[in-house]
C-alpha cells in the first residue's frame, strides 16, 4: 500500500526508528513467507524422492557417521533433513515449511546486512543514503524475485537457501572481525562459509 510506504518512509527518515525497521523487517519476512506458503502442497518430487524419501540415513538422528558420510560434500544438508525427519517424519509439506522459513531468515539477515553496509558508506559529496531504505529494498527484492523460486519451494534446493544463510551470517562475522579486530569474529566467518559450503 502506498500510504503504508510513505508512512514507513516517514519514520525511516526522521532519525531512523530502530524499532519501525525491526518492525518492517519482520512483516517482510511474513510477506516472503507469503509468496512461497502454497509450496507447502507441493509433494515430494523430482530428487526429493532420492533425497528424502528413500535416503535412509537421515532416519537416525543419532546416527550422525550415516548422516555426515552419505552425501561427503553435503554433510549439513543431509544433517537438515535429519533433523526434519526426527521433527516431522516423512512429511513434504513439512520439509516445505522449512524451506519457506529458512528463506524468511534469510530475508531478515539480508535486510540488517543491507542496513550495515548502508551505514558504513558516508559519500563526501551528494545526498547520503538512508540506510533502512537501501536495507528495505534489498530485502523485499530478494523475498520475492523469482530467482529464489526453485531454492525455496524444491526442497532438494535447500543447499542454496542453506547456503545463503551461512554465507549471510559469515558477511556478519568478517564485517565485526574488519571493525573489531577481535580474531573470534574472524574464526566465526571462517566457520560459517565452511557450513555454507555443506
């Protein structure tokens, strides 16, 4: 609505109300979880047969050398399923679901990363930018660009939506290690594109 974005707009240029932008972020997670909520009739298909259903190892979740072993360049993918399997069972609109909310965490670690980066930026000339503004347009733009179609709503996919997640919070962590100079940080992102990886 367009009175809803001039509203937010409002707040968002009048001193930056942290609280309006958390706000924001969270009902643009809720709309991403919007467009992609029909996904969840969709039943296995294609490679989730293969991948899900007749995967036995993630059927332990104690199981963790099947589980780490199956799939060797894959291990927390496999590791997710297990965990979904333990959860839900064999459930496809519950493997769905997760998918759905592991791109709505995305969205919101998108938006706060857009927002950081928009910070850091201070040009020397020429208007400056309004950092909840960049961060709400690149989160909305990637809730629902169809590029994320596929990743979200094919659960043999969730390697990318996976991977987003950790390459987004290993961003985070590299960025407070750049400030900080706190090696911790520095390790954490190492770990996290790591995890990105399987």
């Amino acid at each position: 609505k367009l009175g809803h974005w001039d509203a937010l707009q409002g707040r968002l240029t009048l001193g930056g109300d942290v609280a309006a932008v958390v706000a924001e972020a969270r009902r643009g997670a809720v709309r991403a979880r919007g467009v992609y909520v029909a996904a969840v009739r969709i039943p296995f298909f294609y490679d989730d047969n293969r991948i899900v259903v007749e995967n036995q190892t993630i059927r332990d979740l104690t199981d963790l050398r099947a589980i780490w072993l199956l799939e060797a360049t894959r291990p927390i993918l496999n590791l997710s399923y297990a965990i979904d399997y333990a959860l839900f069972g064999p459930s496809a609109p519950a493997f769905h679901a997760v998918n759905v909310v592991l791109h709505a965490l995305n969205v919101v670690l998108l938006f706060l990363l857009a927002w950081r980066l928009a910070e850091d930026e201070r040009p020397s000339d020429g208007p400056a930018l309004r950092p909840q503004g960049v961060a709400l347009s690149a989160a909305v733009l990637f809730a629902v660009h169809p590029m994320m179609t596929e990743s979200v709503t094919y659960i043999a996919s969730r390697s990318e939506v996976l991977c987003a997640t950790f390459f987004l919070l290993a961003f985070f962590c590299v960025r407070r290690w750049m400030f900080t100079g706190a090696r911790v940080w520095w390790l954490a992102g190492i770990g996290c594109w790591g995890a990105g990886l399987g």
